[in-house]
C-alpha cells in the first residue's frame, strides 16, 4: 500500500468483554466437544454454525447470509463471534443492534457502510522496525484521568523485552501502555511493539513463561537476535480505515476534538471507490490479502425494508462481509410496510438465509459458563456459591446470573474473603433485580399509580 498513507492503527476498543471467553466453536477433530474454546452446550447450534464455516471457506456461501433464532441470552452473539474466531485469528467481527441504524447523526445507508466495511480486512505484508522479545517484567503507572475521576487511567510503562542475545529496557507512553493492559501482556509472553505506529502484538508465550488455561496463547520460541530490528511483518486494517484515510488525506474530515466529527460526516462514494482500486490493485500486486469478516446484526427485526434491501444488494458485492442477523420475534411486521412476516424480515431476504437455533440452557450448562466467566475474571467461586448461581441462572437467565459474579466479589472481598460464597451472592442478588422481577415490580405498582 504505497501510494496511500495510513497515519495509526488502534486496536478497537473491547466491545465484546461480555464474550471475551469465546475463542472459536470448540471444534475437536470436525466435533464439537461440550466445552472448549470458552463454549458450553449448544451442541446442535454449534454444529450448524461449523457447517456454515465450512461452506465459507470453501467459497460456497457467496449471497447468502446466517439468521440465529432464540431467546434472549442463549448465546446468540457468542455464536457468531465463533464463527468469526474459526475463520481466523484476524477475522473482523463488527456487531450492532437493529435499533442503532435510526441514529440522528448519520444517515441510515452511511451507518451501515461503515459497518460493512469495518467487517473487512485487509493484512498488509511490510518491512517495520520493531521491538521484540519476551517480556522479562513490566510495571505500569497510573494516575487520574484528567477529567473522569472515576476513570483510573494508565500514564505508561517500563517493559523489559528479551531475546536469546539481547536485553532492552523501553519507558512506553500510555497509548501502548493501555494496550499491554488490553492484551493482558505478562511475563513470560513474546510480544512486538511497532516503533511507528506503536501498535502492540502478542506472537505467545516464550519457553521460559507458565502457562495457564486462560487465557490460552500458544508456546513460541524466544526470537533470537536483537530487540530492535528491521523485521517483515503484518498489518492490520480495515477497508473502513483506508476510506478514512484517504478522506482525511483530502481534507474531506478533520479531526475535531474526541473525533466526533468523523462519525458524523459522510464518506462521498468516490472516496470508497477509489478505496476499493487501491486495495484491488495491492492485492493483485501480491502485496495484500483481504479478511472478510462476520456483520452481526442483533435484533434484526427492528430493521426496516430500505435496509434489507440495502443488505442484499450489498451481500451480493465483492467487498462483501458474511452477514449474520438474530433476532427472538415470531411474526412481526417487516418495519415500513404493513406486511407480516417471519421475524419481520422480508421473504426475499428469508430465502437468503439459512436459519439456526438456540434454545434455553440446561442447569449443567449454566454452571459450566458460570465457572468459566468466574475464572476468567480471577474470581474464585465457592461450590455453594456456584450452586445457588447455577439455580439463579435456570430460574431467571444466563445473563443475570453472570452480572451478579462482580457484585458478589466486591462483596465478599469487604467481607475478608477472597472466595466468593453462597451468602455474598444472596446479599447482591436481593440488591439487584432480574429483568422478570423488575417487570414484575413495575406491574405491581402500576394498579397504585394510575392516573
Ligand atoms: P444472546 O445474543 O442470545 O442474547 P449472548 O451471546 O449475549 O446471548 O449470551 C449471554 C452471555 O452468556 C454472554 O456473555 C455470552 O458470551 C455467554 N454465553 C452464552 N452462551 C454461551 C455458551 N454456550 N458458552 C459460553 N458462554 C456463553
Ligand atoms: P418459486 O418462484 O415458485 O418460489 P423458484 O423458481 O424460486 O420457486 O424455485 C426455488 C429453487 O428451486 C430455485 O433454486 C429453483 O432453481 C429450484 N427449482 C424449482 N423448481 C425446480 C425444478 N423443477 N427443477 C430444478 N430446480 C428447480
């Protein structure tokens, strides 16, 4: 990507803490094991959604598109982002509910070229110079945000980076600092820093470093020769990004204060057009590779019929992400027409689609993602407690269960515990409600308040 220049790469933001767990399907030898990968139960839903990966990459799915059906919280989203995990390592996932599209600040048809376009990559061979090595320690410092105070904000870090001849001490500023902290970079991993751009990469874990369940990186070698080098690497951007770019390039954006003004101003088609020759002409060069990626659309029956047909026609170009809707409504009104239809999604799209399946959790399987989402969060869960979040978790729902785990820590931690236990979940969940009990609450006082 010569004639264009991009000016930084960020690693986006974690939208996705909720699933951080999922790896991938939990595929073993073409099965699908009851947990692996961060994934639980779900067998027959993950299954399908292993056919559809296999479809995809043997270049059979071209137009055509997923719809995930089931009720709430039954890992609707975490099968999707399986799906991308098992296309690759790198594969983009973008995931937006059908409300957003109604933003006021954008146009309906600009929002969702953005969002298709953030699903596609683009992994860029180059010549960087670069800090590598295996990390011998690092400390981070900290102070207050400058105007959040509630926000703890990283300030920097001192690294020290390793190879099998060489040792290099680096004071980092805070913008590669966050990213250590989002990476969860400890000693013992193997990581590269771009000079440049400053963009962090953990390769895994070198010999010397312990390894534990999670999260899972793979074992490398201690690279050998110096920390700082000219090394070929790849780059990560999205099709997105380049359109950015080159309308900043133009002076078509500037970069207003917390760059609200990008996500407002619309990208003129001509920009994404020449966006698209340059990255055609990389990839034909040899120079490129393009990554599709997965666009998941959550509560898609909110979507109207301008935007499904804004979809189709753009699952049928050859920038084109795989496209996966969910939604948990039955017959609905496709929204701007006064047709009823499946899922409110217009036949001509339903006959795109093929159509998977969730369905409620068992007790064995809520217990098992409880004791996951715990560990991964270092938090150690008695068997009692466990039990009663199990049980929570069948009476009410999955998800509530998981929002008590923090709440309950905090808790037991004042309580001088380090292990959570069945009393600190039953003080947290008389303090914060379910979903059905705050509906039920809100009835029960309606008959008093009526007006
Ligand atoms: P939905 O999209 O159907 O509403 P989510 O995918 O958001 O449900 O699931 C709720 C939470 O439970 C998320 O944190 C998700 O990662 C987790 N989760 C759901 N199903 C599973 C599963 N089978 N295995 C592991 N974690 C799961
Ligand atoms: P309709 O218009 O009645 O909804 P379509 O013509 O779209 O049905 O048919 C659905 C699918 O089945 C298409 O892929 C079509 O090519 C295929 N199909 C339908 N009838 C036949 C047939 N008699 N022989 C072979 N393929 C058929």
């Amino acid at each position: 990507m010569s004639s264009i220049k991009i000016e930084e790469v960020r690693p986006h933001a974690e939208r996705f803490a909720a699933h951080s767990h999922i790896r991938g399907l939990g595929i073993r030898n073409g099965k699908v094991e009851f947990s692996a990968d961060g994934f639980v139960g779900q067998t027959e839903a993950r299954e399908a959604a292993y056919i559809v990966v296999k479809m995809i990459k043997e270049g059979k799915f071209a137009g055509k598109g997923v719809l995930i059906v089931g009720p709430p919280g039954t890992g609707k989203t975490a099968l999707a982002l399986g799906i991308a995990r098992e296309l690759g390592p790198e594969t983009p996932f973008v995931a937006l509910s059908g409300g957003e599209i109604y933003s006021l600040e954008v146009k309906k048809s600009e929002f969702l070229m953005r969002a298709l376009r953030r699903a596609i990559g683009i992994k860029i061979r180059e010549w960087r110079r670069v800090y590598e090595g295996e990390v011998r320690s690092v400390e981070f410092r900290y102070g207050r945000h400058p105007y959040n105070p509630y926000l703890q904000r990283v300030l920097g870090a001192t690294i020290k980076l390793r190879t099998k001849d060489d040792e290099k001490t680096l004071r980092v500023p805070a913008e590669i600092a966050q990213q250590l902290i989002e990476l969860g970079v400890e000693e013992g991993d193997v990581i590269m820093i771009d000079e440049e751009t400053g963009t962090v990469s953990v390769a895994g874990r070198g010999e010397g470093g312990e390894q534990y369940d999670v999260p899972a990186r793979r074992r490398v070698e201690i690279p050998k020769g110096p920390v700082y080098k000219e090394k070929e690497v790849v780059r990560f951007f999205t099709l997105h990004e380049v359109d950015m770019s080159l309308a900043r390039q133009r002076g078509l954006i500037s970069a207003m204060i917390f760059g609200f003004a990008e996500e407002t101003k619309e990208i003129p088609d001509e920009v994404r057009r020449q966006a698209d020759e340059i990255v055609k002409k990389t990839v034909e060069e040899g120079k490129a590779e393009l990554v599709p990626g997965v666009l998941f659309i959550d509560d898609a029956h909110l979507l109207d019929i301008e935007t499904f047909a804004f979809l189709t026609r753009a699952m049928e170009t050859e920038f084109a992400p795989i496209i996966i809707m969910a939604t948990n409504r039955g017959f609905a009104k496709v929204r701007g027409t006064d047709i009823e239809a499946p899922h409110g999604i217009p036949q001509d799209v339903l006959d795109r689609l093929v159509i998977i399946k969730t369905r409620p959790y068992t007790a064995e399987e809520i217990r098992e993602i409880v004791s996951i989402k715990a560990r991964e969060q270092n938090i150690a869960l008695g068997e009692d407690a466990l039990k009663l979040l199990t049980s929570i978790g069948v009476e009410h729902s999955l998800r509530y269960a998981l929002q008590l785990l923090v709440p309950a820590y905090i808790i037991a931690k004042e309580r001088g515990r380090s292990s959570v236990a069945a009393e600190d979940v039953e003080y947290v969940r008389g303090h914060f409600i379910s979903t059905k009990e705050s509906v039920e609450y809100v009835k029960s006082l309606e008959g008093k308040f009526l007006r």
